[in-house]
C-alpha cells in the first residue's frame, strides 16, 4: 500500500489502519512512515486518528521497554538509527499520541 498516496483520502483511512494493524512489530522505517501518516491526516476523522495514535504509542512503548532492557546504544546501534527514532518520538509527542516526558531520552 501506498500510505503517503492513501492517507491524502479520507476514505482510506480505515484501510491504512488495518494496514498498520498488521504489520505487528514496526521497524524504524515503518514507525517513521506512520508518525508522517499522523502528522498527515486530518483529525476530523478522530476513530481512525486515534488508532493510528494507539499503534505508535504501542510500539514507542514496546521499544522503551527493549532500550531499558539492552540500553538505546546496543538495540540501534547507529547513530542514523537513533535520529530517526528521535524524529518518531518527537512526532508522536506533538501528535498527542505519548507524554513527550516519558519518552524524551529515546530522543537525546
């Protein structure tokens, strides 16, 4: 699926949901695509806003846990990795999707 294509489409947005829904566990590339799918969707369409929101929290949740667990620098080794991560989280913290306070050292 064309996200960045569909997402300009209201009517698409509960297909991108569902699509997002399963892929399971996002790579970095794929939470990077859905924080700009955010970022990109109206919010008049809350149901579908609000899950997209759900499944980033989750996954920055799923992520924190790892990085606390085998620390930031072993779980993204490069420092391109940790850029993009730090793009997500601060995303998701102007989204509303997650308390920026919480997550703010995944995006030193």
């Amino acid at each position: 699926m064309d996200v960045r294509e569909a997402v300009k489409d209201k009517a698409n947005y509960a297909e991108i949901v569902k699509w997002f829904q399963g892929l399971g566990d996002l790579d970095l590339d794929q939470l990077v695509l859905l924080a700009e799918t955010i970022d990109a969707m109206s919010e008049e369409i809350f149901e579908h806003y609000k899950a997209l929101c759900d499944i980033l929290k989750g996954q920055l949740q799923r992520i924190r846990r790892i990085c606390k667990e085998v620390g930031i620098e072993n779980e993204f080794p490069e420092e391109s990795m940790r850029s993009r991560l730090a793009y997500v989280v601060k995303m998701a913290g102007r989204e509303g999707a997650i308390l920026p306070e919480k997550y703010a050292w995944l995006a030193e």
